[in-house]
C-alpha cells in the first residue's frame, strides 16, 4: 500500500467516525425530543427497544430504558456481524452502537408536548437523515441492517420482509398500548424516514438510459472506465431532422452513479441525447455493488 492510499484510507476511516457521530445523535434527538414524547415508535431495533421499554412501565415492577435495551438488542447482532460479516464491518457498527447508547442517554427527554403529528414527521426526518447518511458512507447502523446483509450472503438476496415483520410489530405495539390513532402516527414516521433514506441512500435506485451518439466508441470506453456497466448497441439509427447516421447505446445504471456517468458523458460526448427513466424491475444479470 502506497503513501496516497494510506491517506485515502485513514480519510475514510475518519469520515466513518464522523458519520456514526452524526447517525448517533440523529437518532437521539428523534427519540429523545419527538418519538417518545410523542408516544410514537421508531422502525426496527430502535422501535424495538421504545416498544419494550413502554411494556416495562406498564407492567413490570421496574423500567428499563430505551439506551440499556438498544444496547442489549444489538450485542447478539453484532456477535453475528464479528462471525459472519467481517472485523472492520463490526468495528464501525459497534461505533455507532456505542455512541447512540451514549447519546440516547445523555440527551434529556423534552418535557414540552409537541403535535403528534410533528413528532411523527421530524422523528422520521432526523432518524432518516442519520440512517441516509451512514448508509450512502457505506456503514451500518447495527440492527436489521446485520441480519439483512447475513441473510443476503446466504440467499443472494437482501431479505426485505424482516424488516415488514418489524415494523408491523412496532405499529401493532403502538395501537395496543396508546391507541391506534398513535399507530396510525407511528405508521407516517415509519414512512417519512424511509423516504428520507430513500432520498439519500441511492445506490439501489436503477436507471434506465438510452443514449444517441455520433461517438459510440468514445461513450463505450468512457462509461466502462468509469463503472461496471454492460451497453446493449443498435447500429444504423438515423436522425430524422438531417438524416444522419447515429448509434444508439442501451445501458442501466444506479442513481449513485450518476455523477459517474454525467462525467463520462462530457468527457467523450458532450452533445450526445440521453434519456433516462427509472427503472422498476430488472431481470437478468446486472451487477449490484453491496457495501459487505
């Protein structure tokens, strides 16, 4: 390893410390300040560890508190991460466990009552932002995120219905114990958050894109040196304004590599046509770059 690989690196093991500082006190705040004086449930371990914890209160003879329980939830979790994933996965997860164990308890609860409503939608945003950016810096946030990349190595596809099963657990938690008019607000904070790491994590959005060039040659060598894509060719297309002869190339894409590609584009075609639309389902082989 060279000496501007050696930077590079530690520049990116710094960033990851940031971003578990940052998810760390995201997810504090949206507990903290807006889920649980709002009495409404955060999405998977979090709200797993909120859901206990009000079952305590109610019917146990001692509470036991939401930072102790999140804590505890994830210690299995990462064993399995150490075991099944890798050391340098675990480490940066156990980061970020670490400090939002911290944070969730140093953070005084906010006595002041906010709308229900308010807290299910800012609960959602920052729980999201935090998540979005620990996702998009390729970290993991400990909880499903474990047992979801596991279970893809083993199947070869991410499991989405573990975290369905979750939140369903969460939403019904919330409209036992507080009334279904705050699962029904626990059920907008669930949404909002994921859109908000849908906004932010968009590495498995897909793209389709067609594009129309006088340089096929130029465009195919650009983008293939930029990312690992395959291009579908189809020679002897013609313009109908002067009639002249162009190529069309074929080719799917993520919206994280967009960037990539808009470069790749100026530096080989500048004055190429593209047209992109999303791409809902594809079948076939398409390479997918998974963080682990």
């Amino acid at each position: 390893m060279n000496e501007l690989e050696k930077i590079a690196r530690r520049y990116r093991n710094i960033a990851k410390l940031s971003f578990a500082l940052i998810y760390a006190l995201c997810v504090s705040v949206a507990v903290n300040v807006f889920w649980n004086p709002g009495k409404i449930y955060g999405s998977g371990i979090t709200g797993l560890a909120q859901l206990i914890s009000t079952i305590s209160q109610h019917w146990l003879p001692f509470t036991i508190g939401v930072p102790v329980l999140y804590a505890t939830l994830n210690l299995p979790l990462l064993i399995l991460s150490w075991k099944k994933i890798g050391h340098e996965f675990t480490f940066y997860t156990i980061v970020a466990v670490i400090l939002s164990t911290v944070f969730l308890h140093i953070i005084p609860p906010v006595e002041v009552k906010f709308d229900p409503i308010i807290c299910a939608i800012f609960g959602g945003l920052f729980n999201g932002v935090g998540t979005g950016l620990a996702l998009k810096n390729e970290m993991s946030t400990g909880g499903l995120d474990i047992i979801s990349i596991v279970l893809r190595k083993k199947l070869g596809k991410s499991v989405g219905t573990i975290n369905i099963a979750f939140n369903i657990l969460v939403v019904l938690g919330a409209g036992c114990l507080f009334g279904w008019v705050q699962a029904l607000y626990t059920i907008l904070s669930i949404f909002v958050n994921g859109r908000v790491i849908d906004s932010l994590y968009t590495r498995n959005q897909k793209l389709q894109v067609i594009i129309i060039t006088s340089h096929p040659d130029k465009v195919i060598t650009e983008i293939q040196n930029e990312m690992r894509r395959g291009i579908t060719i189809v020679h002897d297309v013609e313009g109908a304004y002067q009639h002249s002869s162009k190529t069309m190339l074929f080719t799917v894409i993520s919206q994280y590599e967009l960037p990539l590609f808009r470069q790749a584009l100026q530096d080989s075609d500048p004055y190429a046509f593209v047209s992109m639309t999303e791409a809902k389902l594809i079948m076939g082989r398409f390479y997918q770059e998974h963080i682990y």
